[in-house]
C-alpha cells in the first residue's frame, strides 16, 4: 500500500497531468472489500486525491482493500485539511477529496470544478462518521460532564479556570484544580473545526457568538496544524483541552456532553444515532447527499459533537481516465466490507443501509464510458 504526502497547491499542474491510467480488461478482481476473485475488470492506474485528515486512517483501509483487488492501482491520499483538499479538487489537482463538511450551496453556484468535465455536477457521499472527541489533560482526571454552555465558555476564553464553578456544578465529587485552562485548537482550515464551531453555535449561540466556521475566529489558546499536531499538544500540556478525530483520544481524558437531562459521552452508536436523526439538505445535483445535522437534538442515545466526512468526485471527468478509479475506489469505501475496516482500524460508525442505498446511486452517476 503506498499512502504518501504530495506536492500541494503550487504542484497542482504537475499532479492533474499525471496519467490516471483507464481499465486493464481480461483480469479478475476482487469484489469491494473481500479476498475472494471475480469476474469484473481490473483496474490499473495511480488515483490522486487528498483532504481531511480526519479520514487518513479510513483512507488506509479502504486503499488496502483497492489497491489488494487491483494490483496495478496506487492511491496517492494528501491529508492536509478539508478546505486545502477542496480547493485542490476544485482546481484539477486532485481526482477526489475528503472533507469534513459537504461544499455549500453558495460554493457550488460560484465555483468552477476543472477536475470535472464542463457542466458536470459533482457528488458528495458521507462516507465516514465519526464523533469529535472533547480531549483533556488534567492530572487525577479521565471523565468530565460539560454542557453546550460551558464548553462554549471554555473554547471561547471566557471560562479560564479548572475550578470554576460552571465546570464544578455538573462534576460533583470531581477534585478540580485551581489550574489555568489551555485551549487548543487547529491552527488550519479544518472541517474538524467546522463541525466543532458549528456545535457550539447551535447548541450554545448566547455563549459562542463566533458562529460555525472552518478557521478559529478566537485569539486565546494554543494553535496547533492538524489532528496529529492538537493531539499532541493536549499530550504535551497540563491544563489543555481541545477536540480531534475520536480516533485520536488515545488514553486523554474525555468528556461527555450533555444531551437533554443526560450526559452522553462519544461512541460510534451515538454519533450514528445522530445522523439518523438528521435530514439531507435540499441539493440540486443526484449525488449531492449533504446531512443537515440536528446539533440540538434531545433523542436519547445521540451525541451531537459528531463530524460526516464525504468523498468528494464528479459525475463527469475531465479526464476519463480517472472515472473508473474514482467509481471504484468509492465502492470499496461504502461497501459493508468498506466500513467494518475503517471501523476496526478508526473508530467510526458504519454508514447505515439507508445512507449506503443513497450513496450507491449516487457513485451509479459517475461517467466511466
């Protein structure tokens, strides 16, 4: 398996005119995520894409799998951040990108997608669900009960003791220090982010007034780049606090959030439960499955603080070549087989058969004739 970092933006000339190379009729392959032969075509090529780091773990399963059943296909996955791998796909520098939030409409209507052929939609799938783990280092500590409110006081700079009393309030019993807070947040464009701020926006506006934004609009606490970088930073720290990938949370202590008149702490189920709860938006393209998540929800079992991550394609390319890698490489991802991996291997929750029926027609679309 080859997962490498490629050049970034100022390369992007250089990696749209690598050849992705077209089918290799007359061999066998292996069905989406299975080790058993059949009877379709195999492909052969190098597929380049890039995006949220929050799916390089996923990326690895599914590119294990792809590249197993299709001996001559390398996947090339940059994962330097949601809004880098969308302008990159944007431009023609990738075949398909990662990210943390789907495009917004307003994006779809002002943007010109080279990757794609003229006129052509493009398709968003929710590929990979996962619960933003709230990660803290606080000596004598692993679990804390926090609300919206709280969190969003915290993040914002406004709650900036351990010992405070909105934090004590729904910790009883917990020894709390009289300890500065130190938030750590992404210092890069991050969907990550995205779906953190847009959390606190719905479910804590009074308190988190900065609204739902990709990069952190707050002065105070720590930037660090990437996942890896604030995961490292709360490690390093004492005091810290910050949100990553629940992939990620290792042995850091994590909060529960509270959900109702509960405090739901992160699990693949609930940020599942979520999704569930949730509507897709109203979107003009077939293949545009954009989740309108309901951050406010009171279901039972739901954790809020969840992120989607879609894989990003055409329906069309500009470049043939590509279709057939992009169209196969997507089936691997939403296969059954697909999803088990990535939930071994990450942490997330499986798509459901519902979002798995809507996906395939919508990978169905892609043009590989």
């Amino acid at each position: 398996m080859k997962i490498s970092r490629i050049a970034r933006i100022g390369a992007i000339g250089v990696i749209a005119a690598i050849a992705l190379a077209g089918c290799a009729a007359n061999e066998t392959s292996s069905p989406a995520g299975s080790d058993q032969p059949s009877t379709g075509p195999e492909l052969s090529g190098n597929l380049i894409g890039g995006g949220a780091t929050s799916q390089e773990v996923a990326i690895a399963a599914w590119t294990k799998a792809f590249q197993g059943a299709n001996s001559g296909v390398t996947v090339d996955y940059d994962p330097q951040g949601s809004g880098a791998g969308r302008e990159s796909f944007a431009a023609g520098g990738f075949a398909f990108a990662g990210s943390d939030r789907a495009f917004k409409t307003d994006e779809l209507s002002s943007m010109t997608f080279k990757t794609c052929a003229a006129d052509s939609p493009i398709i968003e799938i929710p590929a990979y669900i996962s619960p933003i783990a709230i990660i803290f280092n606080l000596d004598g500590v692993d679990k804390l009960n926090l609300d919206a409110d709280t969190l969003a006081g915290i993040f914002a700079g406004t709650i900036t003791k351990w010992n405070d009393p909105k934090i004590a309030a729904t910790n009883e019993g917990v020894k709390l220090p009289d300890l500065a807070i130190n938030p750590v947040h992404r210092a890069d464009k991050s969907g990550t982010t995205g779906n953190f701020t847009d959390y606190l926006s719905a479910a804590a506006g009074s308190v988190w007034t900065h609204g739902s934004v990709e990069e952190w609009p707050v002065q105070s606490g720590e930037a660090a780049q990437g996942t890896s970088g604030v995961v490292q930073a709360v490690e390093g720290g004492k005091g810290t606090i910050g949100y990553a990938d629940a992939s990620r949370a290792g042995k850091l202590g994590t909060v529960s959030v509270k959900v109702g008149d509960k405090f739901v702490p992160y699990s693949p189920e609930a940020a599942a439960a979520i999704v569930e709860h949730s509507p897709l938006e109203t979107r003009d393209g077939k293949g545009d499955l954009a989740v309108a998540l309901d951050r406010t929800s009171t279901k039972d079992g739901v954790y809020p603080v969840v992120l989607v991550s879609y894989l990003i394609g055409c329906e069309t390319y500009a470049d043939p070549a590509q279709a057939a890698l992009v169209k196969g490489f997507f089936n691997e991802a939403i296969s059954p087989e697909g999803q088990k991996a990535a939930a071994e291997a990450a942490g997330s929750a499986p798509i459901s058969d519902s979002i798995r029926t809507k996906a395939q027609a919508a990978i169905d679309l892609i043009v590989t004739k």
